[in-house]
C-alpha cells in the first residue's frame, strides 16, 4: 500500500469517526430533551431518504418526517434541538 493510499484511508477513516461522534452527541441530546432520534434504513443512495434523519416524541415524527420522512440531516436535527433548548420550536 503506497503513502497516498494510506493517508486517504486514515482521512476516510477519521471522517467516519467524526460523523459517528457527532451522530452519538445528537441522539444523546435527543433523548435528553424526551425525544427520539431515527435514522432511514435505506441503504440505496438513490432512495430520497438515504441518510436522513427524523426526531420522534412519543411515536409521533416532530421533525424531518415531512414527505417520505427523513428530510433532515443530522445538521437540521442539531438545530431544532437548539431551538427546542432556547423554547423556540
């Protein structure tokens, strides 16, 4: 494996964990706030819905499920928590 593969692979590799992180700070406020954080199960990056995300309280999609559901990314999620933090959502 030559030098350049490598670092691509750690770059690729420290994204990966820097997303995951930031995934698990999300969920955690999430439940922390009495919500629930779903992510789409679509594994076909074709699908509207592949990497989307959707808050849920009490079974009922708050946040994100407009559509075909999972229209927010974890951004747009981090950001309705703020506002729901700062009483304004």
């Amino acid at each position: 494996m030559s030098n350049r593969t490598w670092e691509i692979n750690m770059t690729e590799a420290n994204f990966d964990r820097l997303e995951r992180n930031a995934e698990q700070r999300v969920r955690r406020q999430a439940r922390d706030l009495g919500f629930t954080l779903i992510k789409s199960k679509a594994r076909n990056p074709l699908d509207v819905t592949y990497g989307g995300f959707m808050l849920a309280m009490d079974g009922v999609s708050v946040a994100g499920g407009e559509g075909p559901g999972f229209m927010f990314d974890l951004d747009d999620i981090a950001d309705y928590l703020d506002h729901y933090e700062d009483g304004a959502a």
